[in-house]
C-alpha cells in the first residue's frame, strides 16, 4: 500500500510538473542581452542569420540586445525597431529553455510586454506614465546603424505614396548611390495639389530626372472653358501647384543638406491655363503657385531623431519651387500594437497662402492587414479659403505601399557578412 501511494504522489507531482512547464511556456519572457544562441538555441541563431537581423554581436554567436517574447500580443522584439509576429518563430520561442527566461521589469524600456491599455492610455491616465516611457517618443539614433545614413544611399526609399511625399528610391547597388527615382507629386504635396510628376536616375551624390505633369492630379486647368470658376468641395482648386509639361531637375545630397535645381524645358499651356477662384470677400483671385524658368531649392533635415520607433523619420526645413516649407514625416510609427505613419507640412505664405497639410495611415487596420507594406488613410489641407477664412481645402484619402524589407541597409550589409 506504502509503495502505491508513494506511486500515485510521484505521479501527481510529475504531473504537476508538466502541467507548470506547459503554463510558463505560454508566458511572456524576455532573453537577455549577451545570451550565447550557439549554446542554447541554434534555431533561434539560424533565424536571426537567414532574416539578416541584425542583433548578433561581432562573435556572431551573443546578442547584443534583449530579446523580448510577447504571447499577450503575439509579438516578437528583436532588439530596436525590429518586430516579427510569433506565428514565424513560436516553435523556436517555445523550445528556447525555460531555465534561462527572464521575466518582464514593470519599469523596463521599450520592447517590454505592451501595456494592456488601449492607444488613449497616455492621455486618460492608467498606466499613462510607464506607457510614455515603454514607446520611446523620442529618440536619438546612432548613426553608424541607421539605414540611411551612407551617405549615396540618402536617396534610398522603400516607400511609395500616390499622392506626394519621399519620392521612391530604388537601389541597384548600395554604397555607390546608383539607383532610380521615381515621384508623384513633391515631397511637401498632398492628394490633388500639384501635377507635378518624376522620374530619373541617381549617381554617386546626384539625381537627375526629368519631370512633367498629369493634369488631373490637380484641381483644375480651365480646359479651354471659362477661366474664372467657383470653388469646389473637398478638393480644393484654389491655392495649388501647377508645373511644366516638361521640366529638368538635378539634385545633391549629404548628410543633414539637399540642394535641387529645376530648369522649365516646354510648358504647352498657352490656351489651358489654371482656372481662377475669387474671394468672395475681396473679389481677388486666390493664389496658385505656377512653376515657370528656374528654381533653386534646398531642405535641411534630421534624419536621426527617430519618434515612436518609428521604421524612418525625418524634420526638416525646405524651399522648393519658391515656397518654404517646414514639417515632419514618419513611417511606421508604434503605439502598443497601434502602427501608424504621420505627415504634417506647413508651407508658408509667398506664392501662395499658408497651409497646413496633415496626414495619418493606418499600417494595420487589422491583425495581418498588409503587415505593414500598406498604409491607408485621411489627408486634409487647412488653408485660407474665397470664403476669406481659415478652413479645409482638401480633404481626401492617400496611401503608400512599402516595396520590401530588401530596402533596408543593416539587414542586406548584416546578410553579406553572415555570407562571407
């Protein structure tokens, strides 16, 4: 009887046992910074080699950043600004030794565990405080590890959008600035604002491209009707830019500083000019900035300065065609489980009035909504309107695509010495 009851007392704390095993497995760990994966987790080595992230220190074997394993939102963190769902790895995290998980810091910085609170708890309260410190709002960036700081791969961009913004930068080789340029509007333009469009080539520090318009980008040429015409709802057709059918631009870029030149070739709008919108106050017609001759242009930047973790951010201070500009842009931003990208410009009053354009997209609308390569979202621009106020000129909707991760410089320089 003794030895049957010792049996079903074994068993039980066997059991036990088992079950506690399965019940940490499922809890969110962290794998601390300088943890040799050679030794404890090759699979987990063998990942990080073959995606190129780039977390592994000179012996290639220790990390150099903790890792941090989040079942709670199916997240995980491989050091700064990398993230992969679980569903890639949860084989290789599941089997990671439980012996050398460590557990959360409530007071740890970003990576840790999210907050359970939703994107409003740093403004309602809760666990406002420890939020604000988890997401990194503002951070200074080394430059020896950011993706765009060589300087001939400044013009590299993986990001599309249909209606202004960074213009596309596609490598053919890194580290000898040749690639191609392609845009859609400027880079301090919002949806049907300008007609303006691009396309060239990049060169060690230079770009050239020869630019031209797509009328209906814009609101509106008077398409040999009456000039004079009301104002319209929602796309505004006052306070635009309108540009060359044929234009020649050449650009140079260092760290911090992009100078640009643009030559008119042929302009072919002799009898299709902008329509005029007048003020219903004073009777003058609106301003539109119609780009004619030449024009030097400069924007000094701060690439650096990374908000929210975001995947690439950018201050700065322009003048293009003759406008001033000032503004921020930022592309994959995180709050939580919340990824979004922001733009906000001012342009300032000269050749035409001020306005504000402001933009947010929403980068995952859904659990696996684009993972990230799409983002989608409202784009207005504040201005002064014929009604002699301050209001919305344009309120429409912008979207970018991401063309791929190969874009990013640590992985593909990380993945050619994992090569060698």
């Amino acid at each position: 009887m003794t030895r049957i009851r010792r049996g079903i007392v074994f068993f039980v704390l066997f059991c036990c046992s088992l079950f506690s095993q399965t019940i940490n497995a499922q809890e969110d760990y962290k794998i601390s910074l300088g943890t040799d994966l050679c030794a404890q987790s090759p699979n987990l080595l063998s990942y990080i080699k073959t995606k190129g992230i780039d977390i592994l220190d000179a012996d290639k074997c220790k990390i150099r950043s903790d890792i941090f394993v989040s079942y709670s939102d199916s997240k995980v963190y491989f050091g700064t600004n990398v993230e992969r769902n679980i569903s890639e790895v949860k084989a290789i995290v599941d089997a990671f030794p439980i012996a050398l998980r460590q557990p959360y810091d409530e007071d740890e910085d970003a990576y840790q565990k999210p907050d359970t609170g939703n994107i409003f708890t740093p403004i309602t309260g809760s666990k406002g405080d420890r939020v604000w410190k988890k997401n990194k709002w503002l951070e200074w960036v080394n430059p020896k590890l950011d993706n765009l700081t060589w300087p001939l791969d400044l013009y590299v961009n993986p990001y599309f959008q249909a209606f202004g913004g960074e213009v596309l930068g596609i490598p053919i080789k890194y580290r000898t600035g040749t690639g191609l340029t392609i845009g859609f509007g400027t880079s301090y333009s919002g949806p049907m604002e300008t007609d303006f469009v691009k396309g060239g080539i990049h060169l060690g520090p230079l770009g050239f491209s020869v630019t031209s318009r797509i009328k209906e980008f814009v609101s509106k040429y008077s398409s040999n009707r009456l000039l004079v015409d009301t104002r319209s709802t929602w796309i505004g057709n006052w306070n635009n830019l309108f540009t060359p059918h044929l234009g020649f631009e050449v650009t140079g870029e260092i760290p911090f500083l992009k100078l640009s030149y643009f030559s008119t070739i042929d302009t072919l709008d002799e009898t299709d000019p902008p329509v005029k919108v007048l003020n219903e106050v004073t009777g003058q017609p609106m301003k539109n900035n119609i780009v004619r001759g030449e024009s030097f242009g400069f924007e000094v930047n701060v690439r650096h300065l990374r908000v929210l973790r975001a995947a690439f951010s950018k201050f700065y201070f322009a003048r293009y065609f003759g406008e001033y500009h000032l503004g921020f842009a930022g592309k994959e931003m995180k709050i939580h489980t919340f990824i979004f990208d922001f733009r906000i410009n001012a342009t300032f009053s000269g050749k035409r009035d001020f306005q504000v354009l402001t933009e947010i997209y929403f980068d995952e609308l859904f659990e696996g909504f684009g993972n990230k390569s799409i983002g989608l979202g409202p784009s207005f621009r504040f201005g002064a309107t014929p009604g002699n106020n301050f209001g919305v000129i344009t309120g429409f909707l912008n979207m970018r695509i991401k063309i791929g991760d190969f874009f990013d410089r640590i992985s593909i320089n990380n993945t050619n010495c994992l090569q060698k």
